[in-house]
C-alpha cells in the first residue's frame, strides 16, 4: 500500500458519518495512522521516540483517544514515508477539526474528565450494548426520572448543578433519533423496573417511556426477570461500545461512582460480549419484554 493511496480517501468532503463527531473524526486519523506505521515498518517504541513520547502515547493516538498536535503528527507523516504536500496538508486540515471540542464542551463545570471520553465514545459508536442491573441506563431516562437519579447521586450539589446534569443527560440522548444513530441494545434487570425511585408518577411514565423507546427501529431492550440466575448475578453494570471505523477495537466502560474503567484489549472485551450474549439469550424476548413492562404499569400501586 503506498502512502498516496492511503490516502485518497480523505481528498475532498469529509464523509458524512464524521460531520460535528470529533472523536469519530480522531479515531479515524488514528486508524489511519495506524496503517501506515505498520505498512512503513516502523514500531510504537521508534515512533514515540520521534515525537519526544512514548509507545503509549502512539497506543492512545492510534485509537482516537486523545487529541493530536499538529506537530506530532507531522513528524510521524514524515516518519512514515508521507511526504507529498497535498497529502499532507490534506490530513492536518483534519487533524485540526478533529481537535475541536464536543458539544459537550459547554457543560465542563459539571462534566468530570472521565465521563467526557465516554461521552465522545458513546457519540461515535455505531453499536452501544449495556447492562444495568439497577437503574434504567442513562441514554432511556425521563428527564424526571435522571432529575431523581442526579439528586440521590450527588448530594451536594446545588439546585443549578443539578439542572445542568440533567440538560447534560437529555443532550446525550437527542443523537438517538437523529439520521445514521447507533443501534443501542439494552440488557435491563427486573429490579431496575421495580425498584422504588422518585414519585410513583415518576416511576410509571419512567416504566411507559421505556416501552415507547423500546419500539424504535434502532433500540432493543430485554427485561432479565428475577428468576435468571447465571450470567445476571454479574451484578455491576458495563457498556459495551463497537465502532464505524474498521481497527477499531471494541471497548467496554466500567463506571464507578467517581471514576471509570475503559478496556480496549480483545482478551478483555471478549468476556464482555460473552457475559452479554449469555444475558441476552437468558433474559426475555424484545416483545416479551414490552409486555413484561405493560403487567408491570396495571399492577403498579395506585393505578386504578
């Protein structure tokens, strides 16, 4: 594969999968980068050293998880065998809209560091698998029901950071309707539908949105009953999130309550989707989950 060739994908208009998703934009570069340091020869270790880092730090460029300096990038090109000027101007124009921050960029007085590279994460996943044993996940809440979530989770938080959690839970989620959304594939434990959380009114049009939702083309959700032994006694909830971009590996989030864990080796990942696909099969069918959620509504306490 020659440099040139390599390149004639990014001449012209940036694809329409890459529009307003920088992190989908970085992991492409990344990718890319990737390919042409393996088709050139060259080793992580030898081309940190060229950019005064380490063999991580190409690990971390090469999947899109960090942004780029111009720079770096250059000196890689230049490394790699990269040297017509169009070609190169061509990809550092893009590493330059790749840099721009998120839309979630405007929320960074209540968006700790760990959660905004889910965040770029979740936006340019093409599939989002999840397991939840004891909330409804983020991405289907009502804004009532992610108002009660937020209050119990961050106590001390003022009236105002609270509603700025909440707008930031409800962004997150207008993607899902939006043109090329990802297919999302919600794992959900009985206990997360009967749990007592907010009013009861919160509750039952909690338990009616998720129905609702749940019939889009794109979201699939299972109910685990109680009754599932097995692979539901897990017991922690993760995401599992699979990319566009071809060598982009897999990655599963492990969210804890004031930090996360974001694993990316196939050895790990592997176990993941196996936990998922065990789940999945044991738990009820997509139809038989929305009945499931409707015997839940009638025999919710008050209804008449």
């Amino acid at each position: 594969m020659t440099a040139s060739k390599d390149f004639d994908s990014y001449h012209g208009q940036i694809p329409a999968h890459w529009r307003g998703k920088p992190t989908v934009l970085r992991m492409a570069l990344g990718s890319k980068l990737r390919r042409l340091r393996e088709a050139s020869g060259v080793t992580r270790e030898a081309a940190g050293y060229v950019i005064r880092g380490s063999s991580s730090k190409i690990s971390r460029m090469e999947l899109g998880r960090v942004s780029f300096k111009e720079r770096d990038v250059a000196d890689l090109l230049t490394l790699y065998g990269v040297t017509d000027e169009q070609n190169r101007e061509a990809f550092l124009a893009l590493v330059c809209q790749a840099n721009a921050p998120g839309w979630w960029h405007k929320y960074g007085d209540v968006l700790p560091s760990w959660f905004e590279t889910y965040l770029g994460l979740e936006q340019a996943a093409s599939v989002i698998r999840t397991y939840e044993p004891a909330l409804v996940p983020g991405l289907l809440q009502t804004e009532d029901y992610a108002r009660t979530v937020i209050q119990l989770r961050h106590l001390q938080d003022s009236d105002n950071d609270v509603e700025r959690r909440v707008a930031l839970r409800m962004a997150r989620q207008e993607f899902l309707s939006r043109p090329g959304a990802p297919s999302v594939w919600v794992a959900l434990d009985e206990s997360a539908l009967r749990r007592p959380l907010g009013s009861r009114a919160v509750q039952r049009a909690q338990l009616q949105h998720l129905i609702e939702i749940a019939q889009r083309p794109n979201i699939t959700l299972q109910v685990v009953p109680f009754h599932v032994g097995g692979p539901a006694v897990v017991g922690s909830p993760f995401t599992i999130l699979r990319f566009f971009e071809p060598g982009v590996p897999d990655v599963v989030y492990l969210e804890h309550l004031a930090s996360a864990v974001y694993l990316d080796k196939a050895s790990d990942t592997v176990e993941y989707l196996a936990l998922m696909d065990s789940l999945c099969v044991e738990a009820k069918s997509p139809d038989a989950s929305i009945s499931f959620l409707r015997r839940i509504i009638e025999d919710f306490p008050g209804n008449p």
